[in-house]
C-alpha cells in the first residue's frame, strides 16, 4: 500500500478522532439545558470537580465600575491595564496557597469575562463569574429592560447565558448574583428574587444576594422557599451587616448559607467573635468567609492603585486565619471554612425544597 496514502489516512483518522472528542466535551456542557452541567464547579476556564477548587474566597472584585448600568460599558477602561494591574494581587493569593476565587461584580456593574478568562489563564486561580442583575442602590445598576420584564423573562435570560455562554464568549456563569434594598423589598427586589429562584430550578446555580440587612435577607430567604427552591442554595452576602446574631444564626439554621464577606486588617476580632458564634451554634458548615476586596475602580487613575485604593486578597490568609487558630480552631475547622465550605457552596446543583 502506498505510504502517502497511509500517512493521510492517518492524519485524517486523527483529526475525525480529535473533532468527536471535541463534540463530547461540548455536549458535557450544553445538553439538556444546561443540565448536564451539575456536580460541577463553572470557572471562567470551563467545569472543574468541587475536589479541585481547593482554598477559596467566596466574594471578592476584580474590576467595578459604579457610573451605572445606562452609562457603564467596557469602553471605559482599558482591559489590558486591569489586567496587568490586578495581575500581581491574584500571584501574592496564589503565592499563599489559594486557588478558588469568586468574581461578584455583576452585569451592568463592570462584569468583564474576558478579563477574568485571561487572570486565571495566567495564575491557575480558579476564578467563577456570574449571571443576574443587582438592584441595591435604588436600581442604579439595573438596565431598563428590568422594569419591563416578568420575573418568567428575566430568568429566561440568565439561564441562556448558562446554557449558551455569555455574550458570545463561550464563557459560563458559575453562579447567580443579584442584589435587593435594605428593610422591606419593593417589587422590583420580589422580582429578581424571584427570578434568581426560577433560574436556579433551570440551571442548578447558587444564589448569591447582597443584602446586609436583617429585614431584606429574612424577605429574600422566605420568597426562595415560597419558589420551592431549597435555602441550601442561598448565599446571603454581607451578612457581617446584620446586627442582630441570632438572625445570622436563624438564617443559617434554615440552611442557607451566611456570608462574613468583610475581612479586612480592622475587622479580624469581629469575624472571629462572629465566627465563633455560628461554630457555637452547630453553624459553621453554613458559614463563608471573605474580604471583599480589590479591585480596579473605573474612573480613577490606574483603577485607584495610584491612590493605594486597591485592597489585596491576603487579610484571610495573614491575619484572620492565625487569629482563629488563636482563638481555638482547629485546622480541620479552618479547612471547613477556607476549602469545604466555598466548593459545597458553589457546586452546581438543582435544589428543590
């Protein structure tokens, strides 16, 4: 038989062989609806086992951009700056032992996918963006179509984005982030809400909301429930903003999970105090910790690194976990809190109540 011909036969072969396991991949992703995609974390870099996540930090920024979601576009800074600037933040993360990292800048507040794609590409870090819209702030950060649309609409468009890639990207959400305002919940706020439900019984996403106030989050876990959405798929962000315990404690008893979302070099004695509170009650596998930290800010002058603005991501690592080991954990608590809890968080999963 002819060699050339053998060669090309070969060649051939390789490349059918090469498209179909190519086609599995994709179909692993966007069968079903997206739900094939479960028992998985979503990173920017596509589907990792919740094993792989490893340390994490479960709300943190890379970029934000506060101008709103009628003037906020990516024509307002300049990509390939925000990279390069956050760039050495996420290596002094990586350097420490982290590899999971939660993007929580929303759509219409800055959520750039591509810049994200390109920081994990460079550090490893696994790095999770997100679906959904915010609302806090009287609706500054929300497009019109919001108002205009049913919660049945909104959430329709969100689970497109987990099942066909975001913006053309081919980049997945890896969570739902919305946000509602402080005390009673207008209908603007029900309505995201109930759309993150809806979204999540579609997609098996996690449900993120930024609330900080006792009334707004007690509101926010009672229309989850009323949508047939298990509380075990809630992240009641900012819950270090509660100033009653024994609501955090409530919360976390119904089984959602309480964010300490604000760790900072001032602040290290009041999540300890707060930590220890939840560990005392049985709760510290529904507790997440992290810093909230970051980020380039559009508009200022280097993203406000000039300024010193910028917050690294190490205050968990430096200060807050030598300060629990201080105050009596133990390593397979911190483990819990650092590892365990941010990979059960964030595994996709449907959750009916």
């Amino acid at each position: 038989m002819n060699k050339k011909f053998l060669i090309n036969v070969c060649l051939l072969l390789t490349v059918y062989c090469a498209g179909f396991v190519n086609a599995k991949q994709s179909i692993s992703i966007k069968t079903d609806g997206g739900q094939a995609k479960k028992n998985i974390i979503m990173t920017v870099r596509g589907p990792i086992k919740p094993g792989s996540f490893g340390k994490a930090l479960p709300h943190e920024h890379i970029l934000v951009d506060f101008i709103g979601a009628d003037k906020t576009g990516t024509g307002r800074y300049d990509a390939k700056e925000v990279v390069s600037i956050m760039l050495p933040y996420l290596r002094e993360l990586k350097n420490r032992g982290f590899t999971g990292f939660v993007d929580c800048s929303p759509a219409f507040l800055a959520r750039d996918v591509k810049v994200l794609k390109r920081l994990s590409e460079q550090t490893g870090i696994h790095i999770l963006t997100n679906t959904g819209c915010y609302g806090a702030n009287n609706g500054k950060y929300l497009p019109e179509y919001v108002i205009a649309e049913s919660a049945d609409q909104l959430a329709a468009r969100w689970t497109a984005e987990w099942e066909n890639g975001i913006e053309g990207t081919g980049i997945y959400p890896g969570f739902i982030k919305t946000a509602v305002n402080p005390g009673a919940l207008n209908d603007t706020d029900k309505k995201l809400i109930q759309a993150a439900a809806m979204t999540h019984l579609k997609t098996g996403l996690t449900i993120a909301c930024h609330t900080g106030q006792a009334q707004a989050a007690l509101a926010v876990l009672e229309i989850i429930r009323q949508q047939g959405v298990d509380p075990s798929t809630l992240i009641i962000v900012h819950a270090n903003g509660i100033a009653d315990p024994n609501v955090r404690i409530k919360i976390a008893a119904a089984g959602a999970w309480v964010e300490l979302d604000g760790v900072n070099k001032n602040s290290i004695a009041q999540n300890v105090q707060f930590i220890k509170e939840l560990m005392l009650a049985g709760l510290l596998n529904r507790t997440l910790v992290s810093q909230d930290a970051g980020w380039y800010n559009v508009g200022d002058e280097k993203g406000g690194q000039t300024d010193n603005k910028i917050r690294p991501f190490t205050a968990i690592a430096d200060q807050l976990i030598p300060a629990l080991k201080q105050a009596g954990l133990t390593n397979a608590q911190i483990r819990r809190l650092i590892v365990e809890n941010p990979a059960k968080a964030y595994t996709v999963k449907v959750k009916k109540l």
